[in-house]
C-alpha cells in the first residue's frame, strides 16, 4: 500500500519571490505554460466561530450559507474544512465531541454543528470538497497520535456517512501546528494507524493532508485569513493567495473562518467575512472581504491550471502588486487576478488556444466591491488594460455567470436581545440548548428521571489544542451585552461542583460555586476566592435553585448578589482580595459552569436588570 499518494502537504511560510517589473507590464497567455492544479479557495470552521448559526431563524440562516456556499453568487467557497469536535477549547469554545467515551464508537453521535453545516454547504454546491481536522482529542484517546485516535477519527467519517450521507474527501490526523519533532509523531501516526484504520473500515479514497514536507507534494496553506472582514484584510489575503502560489507553489487556501456567529466578548468573535451574531432576530452584515475571495472562486474552478508564465509581481516592492492567470484544461477560457497597489498597464498576449474573448473586466476597492466595468474584446490577439492602484483587486475573464448577489430578504435591523428561559424540554436527546456556547467541556440535552435536563457529559479533559479553564462553562449568546445582568438556575449536584456567573469575557468573570458539599465559593475568574460560606438548606443529588445578579455599570462599584434557595450568601460591592477584581463594565455575558461531572440543569433564566 503506497499511503505517500493519498498524503498532502499543508504550511504557513511565503519565501522570496521572482520580481516582474515594468510600466507596462508584458504577459503572455500560453496554455503549453507549466503550471500547477489550481485546488481552489475554501474556508475552515472550527474553534466554535459557527456556533450560534444553527439557532439563527429562517429565512436569514438560509441567505447566510447561499453567500458562503452557493456558486457564482457570493464567497462561493469551494473547499469546507470543519472541526472534529473533542470537548475542549479550540479557540473561541468547545465542540462536542461525536464520540465522548469508546463505548459510543460503535453508534457516534452527530453532536454539534459541523456536520450541519457540512450538509448545508454541499446542498448548495455538490462539488464542494469537504475535509475535517481535529484541534483537540477526548481524554480516553491518549493523545492525537494513538491507535484510539484513528478509532476516534474513522469514527467521525461514520457519523457524517450515517446521519448526514455526507463522504469527506480529507481528513487529518493531526492538528495544524505541527512542527519537527512534532511532525515526526504525525507521520508515523497517519502512516502506521490512521491510514490502515481507514482503509479497513471502506475510507480508502479519502486523502489525509499533513505537516510535513516530501518531494513532489502537493502544498497547501491550511488556515489562512483570521482577520475582521474589512476590505483592505480581503486585498492582502487574496495578494496573499497569489503570492503563496508563485513563492511556494502552494494550491489551495483555506480561510479561517467563513463567519462569525460569536457575541461579543467572546475571543476572536469579529473573525469571518459574514457577522452573523445576532441569533435571536437574524440580522447580518456580509464583510466587503468576502467580495475579495468572490475575485478567484467565481472564475476559476478546482480543476483548472495556473499558467506559470502568466504571473508574478507588478512592482519590486515587498508590499506590491501582483498577478496570476488560471485556465480551463476541459476548455479555453482564462482568468487572470490582480491585486494592485501602484497603478498598471497591462499588455496581454492572448494565445491563439486560449479564448480571444469578449474578456469581462471586475473590480474591488475600497469605496465598491466586486462591480464588472468594463467587456473587452482583444485585437489581434492582444489585449491592453490599464489597471488603477490604491489597493485594488481586478478580475479580466472570458467566463460568464458571475453575480454580486443579493439579500433575498430584506436583512432585518439589529435588535437587542431581551429576557431568555429555557427548561429543555423541546429537545431531541444530544441537542445543544439555543444560545448557548461551550467554552470548556460539553452540556447537552438528556433524560433523566422522564424528565429533559442540561447535562455535563465530558468525564476528564482531555488533549487540549491551546487555552484550557479550570471547570467546564458555557457562555450565553443570545442577547447584546449587558451591565447590569440576572441568571438563576434549578440544579442537581451530583458530584463536584456547578457554577453560574456573568464576565465581560474570558479572562474576567465572576462565578458563584456551589459544592457537592454544600460548601459556596464566590470566585474572580477561575480561582482567586472572594467569599466563601456553606449553605443552609442544600442536599446533594436534590434540585435546588441559584440565583446571582451582577451591576457593573460604570462610575460606581460593581455590586453583586447570590442567593442558594432564595437565602442570600452575598449581597452587595464584588469583595475584594489579593488584588482588585477587574471591572467589568464593559458589558457582560451570563455563563453556567460545572466540574468534570454529570451535574444537571433542569431550567436556566437569564435577563438585563434595568
């Protein structure tokens, strides 16, 4: 078995690259020009940036994926990778895992979103590639590199196939950051578990990309992008693109990530050419970045060819222009892009193979994105084309088809979000509950007792890409944030600990803890103890009610209550000890917590205090 042909090549570096300059600058089409496989532009959702996308109300959810994904309409993605879920903290939360314990590998449970999402992407273009990467593993696999892990992945393949008849054409083994002595373990990793795990269980076809550098293979730049949207962000990635191509003969572009459906105070929650954070009432706002990716997907195709002798730099500036040209190998027509910084003239030779025209003329700047300006129609084989500077993007093509596409439905204002409940019981089994945004851990829908409840259903943490807390939490999603904040919630500790709270992000919360042992905490962030006390009226395993109210409105000390079963533990300024709580006044976010332990929620409230 040859498993080297079935492994690719993924890497973030740019080289030095061979300077093309002149006033006018000279290119020659030639289709007998060597060149590389153009594998396309496609985006990356992980690190739970999509999380909050399922809960948004139609027909604005549908109007979000048709820009992503639907062809010669908007991003026009061709390529999705998506998270395989672990239950720890990939970047902005947690995803669930498909299998949490080796005992669900032989039925995975399509938790979470992806696979979703994967299924609304191909419904839209059925020749979209799909491909899927872990950023974190469960506690029982050991570790990316085992043989539990390639159980665990070939796994994942199952659940897509079974539930959503969704079949991947990659899948990797090891997360993106790979390095020496890093990449050793991967290879030997893929090359002695994961591709024999795939082959015995059907997945022979499916091509495992990976971190480390052989002769001959093809190259890509895995996750690209991470920026906010704006248009000057979408010029240097797609310059970025180009260049990645010219300098190292990189093939394909990955964009982490498609859409943000973050709120605010959430790490990294403005990342994505689509905010699509407003989940309650549907409003949107499509990033003029996204017109800049519509300037390669929308006229080229995986599959295509780039001419080698059609490309290069416009100036011998660093941060300079650049150019590239694909064409159809089923056919003759051609596109070229160019990111301009300084304007140019191009002098295009059009070989006689190639399409002679009419050849469409498309522009971005920063005032208009993605407009056709002009049709023009070579003479004698030539074509001459003066391009604008100050940051511009340009596409000259003989295809045809391409729109800016349009709100189907008018776009709906942002509202701010109001009071929220929920006692779970509309759920199917496994459901995540509406709003909510695993930070560490997983808490689903279960039944226990006939009753529908909120579980934490992670035992032990486990392989963690990066951040990692001290206890499992959840952010709440659903509304604008707030000042001044109210949370309660019915409970059952079961072992360990649960927690509810509010924080203006991550690294500043404030938790109210309640123990197995009836024992409370009043925590600043994950461990500086502020108050602490034992509850009067509270039996483990039985339901009792926590309710925490925070103000942390500007100009004033920020107070705050807890009360177990309506006795109050605390009333009044946030204690202080060691150093100063942090203030937390620029706006919060409710959260519910729990340790490592099946601990249940049977209702959460949440509401601004006015």
């Amino acid at each position: 078995m040859k498993t080297s042909k079935r492994i690719l090549l993924t890497a973030f570096v740019l080289a030095a690259a061979s300077n093309l300059t002149a006033e006018d600058l000279r290119v020659k089409l030639d289709p007998k020009s060597p060149g590389r496989v153009f594998e396309g532009v496609g985006a990356v959702s992980a690190g739970a940036t999509s999380a909050l996308l399922r809960d948004y109300p139609e027909p604005y959810r549908s109007d979000v994926l048709d820009f992503l994904f639907k062809p010669q309409f908007g991003a026009s993605f061709q390529h999705l990778k998506v998270e395989i879920g672990s239950g720890m903290n990939s970047t902005c939360g947690a995803e669930p895992s498909h299998a949490i314990n080796p005992e669900e590998l032989a039925n995975p449970v399509p938790r979470g979103y992806e696979l979703w999402l994967a299924a609304e992407a191909r419904k839209r273009n059925p020749d979209i590639i799909l491909d899927a990467l872990p950023w974190g593993t469960p506690y029982w696999t050991g570790g990316y590199t085992t043989p539990e892990a390639a159980k665990w992945v070939v796994a994942f393949l199952d659940a897509a196939n079974k539930h959503w008849r969704l079949d991947f054409n990659y899948v990797g083994g090891y997360r993106n950051e790979c390095r020496p002595p890093e990449s050793d373990k991967a290879r030997t990793f893929i090359v002695e578990h994961l591709r024999p795990a795939l082959d015995r269980a059907g997945y022979k076809n499916v091509q495992l990309p990976a971190g480390f550098l052989e002769s001959g293979m093809r190259f890509w730049s895995s996750e690209d992008f991470s920026n906010d949207g704006k248009f000057r962000l979408g010029w240097h990635y797609i310059r970025s693109i180009i260049r990645e191509y010219d300098e190292l003969r990189m093939t394909k572009s990955e964009a982490w990530a498609p859409f943000s459906s973050l709120p605010a105070g959430i790490k990294w929650n403005n990342v994505g050419f689509i905010d699509a954070s407003a989940c309650r009432n549907g409003h949107y706002e499509v990033k003029p970045a996204l017109w800049c990716v519509a300037h390669v997907t929308q006229f080229a195709q995986p599959g295509w060819k780039f001419m080698d002798s059609a490309q290069g730099r416009i100036e011998k500036d660093k941060l300079g222009g650049v150019f590239t040209t694909l064409r159809d190998p089923k056919g003759k027509d051609w596109s070229l892009i160019a990111a301009t910084w300084k304007p140019v003239t191009l002098e295009i030779e059009i070989d006689p193979a190639l399409a002679g025209g009419p050849v469409a003329v498309w522009k971005s700047n920063e005032a208009e994105q993605f407009r056709k300006i002009d049709m023009l129609k070579p003479e004698g084989g030539k074509l001459r084309v003066a391009l604008e500077g100050g940051s511009s993007l340009y596409t000259l093509s003989t295809t045809t088809g391409q729109i800016k596409g349009q709100p189907p439905h008018p776009i709906p204002p942002k509202q701010p979000g109001g009071p929220w409940q929920d006692d779970f019981q509309n759920y199917k089994e496994h459901d995540s509950p509406h709003y909510w945004i695993d930070q560490e851990g997983t808490f689903e829908v279960v039944t226990d007792d006939g009753r529908k409840v909120l579980k934490q259903v992670v035992p032990k943490r486990g392989t963690v890409w990066g951040l990692s807390y001290g206890s499992c939490w959840s952010s709440y999603g659903g509304t604008d944030r707030v000042r001044a904040m109210k949370i309660a919630t019915a409970v059952q500790v079961r072992k360990g600990f649960v927690e509810i709270g509010a924080g203006a992000d991550a690294e500043r919360t404030l938790r109210f803890q309640l123990h197995d042992n009836g024992k409370w905490k009043l925590l600043h962030k994950d461990s500086t103890v502020l108050k602490e006390g034992e509850a009067a009226s509270f039996h483990s395993n039985k339901t009792c009610r926590l309710s925490f109210e925070l103000d942390a409105r500007p100009g004033k000390p920020s107070r705050v209550t807890c009360a177990i079963n309506g006795s109050e533990c605390h009333s009044g300024e946030v204690p202080r000890k060691d150093n100063k709580p942090e203030k937390m006044d620029a706006g919060l976010l409710p959260l519910i917590g729990s340790s490592y332990d099946p601990n249940l929620f049977e209702s959460v409230e949440v509401a601004p205090v006015p």
